[in-house]
C-alpha cells in the first residue's frame, strides 16, 4: 500500500495531506493480513504469472484467493483471465 501511495505522490497524483488521510482511514478497517506464502503453490503461480504477465503482487492475491477459496475484487483484466484458468471467481462489482 504504502508503495502505491509514494507512486501517486511522486506522480502528483495525490498530495502528501491525501496520502496521509487515507492511511489514517486504512488503518481503522478491520483488516486482516495474510502472514504466511504458500510455498508450495510457488511453482504453479510462477507458471501462471508467466502466461499473461503478471506482477508478483497479482500472484499474492490469486493464491490468497486461491487458498482461501474466496473470489477476487479486481478490474484487471490480465488478473481476471488468470483467475479464469485457475478456478478462481471474481467479485461482481
């Protein structure tokens, strides 16, 4: 996240003042983060990411999907077809 925030700032896309609002509303969420890495699945995602280009990031949160047996929230479509040929749902919007 917070590399997302830097890029839209270094972009001026957004302003320090925004970037700090937002982490201020983020962090009062009920998140919960996924602490371990499937290592196992390391080799499939890998295999996966290579096919339609997707960033390791893309693959974290297909194989959290995966291994949580939830849809994914996404409008990228590289990340859709991925999904797709995995078995994954997406999250109608």
């Amino acid at each position: 996240m917070v590399n997302v925030l830097l890029v839209a700032e270094r972009k001026e896309r957004l302003k320090q003042a925004d970037s700090t609002r937002f982490l201020t509303l983020l962090l009062q969420l009920p998140i919960e983060t996924e602490k371990e890495w499937s290592q196992e699945a390391m080799p499939d995602l890998l295999a996966v990411g290579r096919d339609p280009g997707l960033s390791s990031y893309d693959l974290s949160y297909l194989d959290l999907a995966v291994r949580r047996n939830c849809p994914l929230a996404t409008l990228d479509q590289k990340l859709i077809a991925a999904a797709e040929k995995t078995g994954v749902s997406i999250l109608e919007t």
